[in-house]
C-alpha cells in the first residue's frame, strides 16, 4: 500500500488522507474522526495511548537489550577465552541460548 497515494477521488485515497490527519475535523472517514478526537481530546483516550506507547517504548528496549547480549556473547564466544557458563554470566543470558550460539557458530 502506498501511504503517499491519498488522492480525495478514491476511497484508499481518503483513508491514506485520514491516517495522516492531525486534526479529527478535517478526516473523510467520521467513524475514524470519532476514535482519533478519542485518543487527543479525552483524558482517558490520552491515559490509555500514553499505556500502549509506554508499552512498546519498553518491549522496544527489552528487545534491544537482548539483541545487545547476544551480540557480547557472540564476541565472547568467538574469542574462546571464557566458558559457555561464564559468557551466560557475563551476557546476562541463558545457558541454552548460549550454547544455541555457540552451536550457531561452530556450524
């Protein structure tokens, strides 16, 4: 889908058009337009899309904090200098997923 294409003569147009619309009275689509005034202009709309984003914000760094581990483990690994144990320790991972890498990496 082509989020550029927001050509008003076309239904995809007009929804492109609504999804990009910072303002809920200049929306195409009111069923849209109620749920975005929802989310901006109600206190409780607001509470809970600051949750979600919250939410996502914290998976988000979950996961890069993990990616960040694997990658030292993956170093440390290749470096042969520490146990399987001792690189779990030191990357803050599982023994299995180490030894999942160290498996990774010898094949």
């Amino acid at each position: 889908m082509n989020g550029a294409d927001r050509d008003s003569s076309t239904a995809l147009g007009k929804l492109m058009h609504d999804f990009f619309c910072t303002n809920p009275d200049d929306m195409n689509y009111q069923q849209l337009a109620k749920k975005a005034r929802f989310f901006k202009e109600n206190e409780e709309g607001r509470a809970a899309m600051c949750k979600v984003l919250e939410e996502m914000r914290m998976e988000t760094a979950k996961e890069a904090a993990e990616l960040k581990s694997i990658e030292i483990a993956k170093r440390l690994i290749t470096q042969g200098k520490l146990s399987l144990e001792d690189i779990a320790e030191a990357a803050e991972l599982s023994i299995d997923k180490v030894k999942e890498l160290s498996e990774q990496r010898s094949a």
